[in-house]
C-alpha cells in the first residue's frame, strides 16, 4: 500500500487556497497543507512546479503585494523574488504525484484527487 500525499501550498488568507482546501475535504481526500508564507517551496520543489508552469505564472501578478511593490515597471529575477517574498505567489498550488495544478483549476484537482485512488 502506497501513502499518497497531496500537497496544497497556499496562504491560510487566500480564498482560492481555502477552495482547494475544501474540494479534497468534501471528498475525504488526504492532504497536507503547506503555508507557503511560514514554508517557502525549496529550490528544487520550485524546479518540480517548473516543470510544468514557467516562473512567470506562479507571480501572482493581480495580488495586492504585486502592485503595492510597482513590480510591473522594474526588472527582477523572479525565482529569487519569489523565495525571498513568498507572498508573491499565486496559489494555491495543488502538487499530486503525476500533476500540478496552480489558482482555483477545479478541474486539475479531480485529475490529482483520481490519480491518488
């Protein structure tokens, strides 16, 4: 028997973290939530989620901390931006074990939450 781990990274204020939250708790589905502001992804999960979003989608570029900083008119690195300023992220971010889905993808979710059978 294998453990299956869905990995919500997510911020605990977000409402579209709290969607994915409640998705795989109606459908009694474990997971583990991962406050993505407390646990930064590391360089390597970041490099996973790469696989399949460039860094640019996972800026979340309509957050408030986005246009409070003025990044659209400055040039930065964005996976440096990102792991010093988690904040910065779009979430949540669903990872199962073949896909990963970022924002509110419902339908990414049921592809994850039926793999994980």
């Amino acid at each position: 028997m294998r453990i299956i781990i869905i990995q919500i990274f997510g911020k605990k204020n977000c409402s579209e973290s709290k969607k994915a939250e409640r998705f795989f708790k109606e459908r009694k589905i474990k997971y583990q939530f991962i406050n993505i502001l407390e646990k930064v992804p590391s360089k390597r999960e970041l490099e996973t989620i790469c696989k399949t979003y460039d860094l640019e989608n996972l800026l979340d570029k309509e957050g408030k901390e986005y246009k409070k900083r003025n990044l659209e008119y400055i040039v930065y690195d964005i996976e440096e931006l990102l792991l010093e300023n988690p904040i910065l992220f779009k979430t949540p971010i669903v990872r199962g074990s073949k896909t990963i889905a970022l924002g509110n993808a419902t339908d990414l979710w049921k592809k994850i939450s039926e793999e994980e059978k």
